[in-house]
C-alpha cells in the first residue's frame, strides 16, 4: 500500500492521511467506527500486529493468519450505536466485501467495541438476530 494511495477503509483519504496513522502507533482511532475501517484496513494491507494491539485482551487471538488468496475490495457501514469520544462501548455494523480465488463476497457483522486502557478495542461479533 502506497501512502497516497486511497485508503481501503472508504473514507475520501489517503491511506496515509486515514488509517496508516492508527497502524503506526502515532495516534489511536478516536470512535469505535474509526477503529473498525482501521480494522478492515489493516485486514486489507495485511497488518495482522495492529489486528492483535487493538484486540480485547479476553478475546484476542495468539495469532492471525491472512489468505492470500483474499482481497478486500470495499466496505460499508449499516449502523452504529454509542462509540463516540463520550462513550465507554460501542458497536459497528459493517459489510465488508472481498474476493477469493476469484468469487465475489462479503461479511456481515456486528462487532462490539470497548475502551480497555482508554483506548477503543474489537471485542466480538454480536450473535445475528
């Protein structure tokens, strides 16, 4: 991922006005829905360390390994509940949509966020209703 290079997230940025800042360690994502499309970003680029450092620490994986097969081509946000600078817990829902081995897909998901440490963290996906 090039710096000027749009930023995967879909925010009208470039990567690196948007979410290389976060990926960096040089500022954290101010709202839940900002960590979320730092998140996917991050799936995009392949930064599977920042993946884990804004992961809640009761449910973060040992590791993570990507498919290289997979490329995420767009994501959209539903919805979002609290989350903001004023708020202890938030969700995003989110599609996020990818290609593998060639066939066209997405994701669906309702994640809840939390600040651990003052910071926003991915907790878990909500179960579907």
């Amino acid at each position: 991922m090039t710096p000027g290079a749009p930023c995967p997230c879909g925010r009208d940025a470039t990567y690196s006005d948007c979410c290389a800042a976060f990926h960096q360690g040089r500022t954290a994502a101010p709202t839940a829905e900002r960590l979320m499309r730092s998140r996917y970003s991050a799936f995009a680029v392949g930064d599977a360390a920042y993946l884990l450092r804004t992961w809640h620490s009761t449910t973060r994986p040992d590791g993570l390994e990507f498919d290289s097969a997979q490329r995420w081509t767009g994501l959209e946000i539903l919805g979002t509940t609290g989350g903001s600078a004023f708020h202890a817990d938030g969700t995003v829902e989110f599609r996020a949509h990818y290609t593998l081995r060639g066939h066209a897909d997405s994701q669906h998901e309702n994640s809840r966020f939390v600040r651990e440490a003052g910071q926003w963290v991915y907790v878990d996906a909500l179960p579907s209703a």
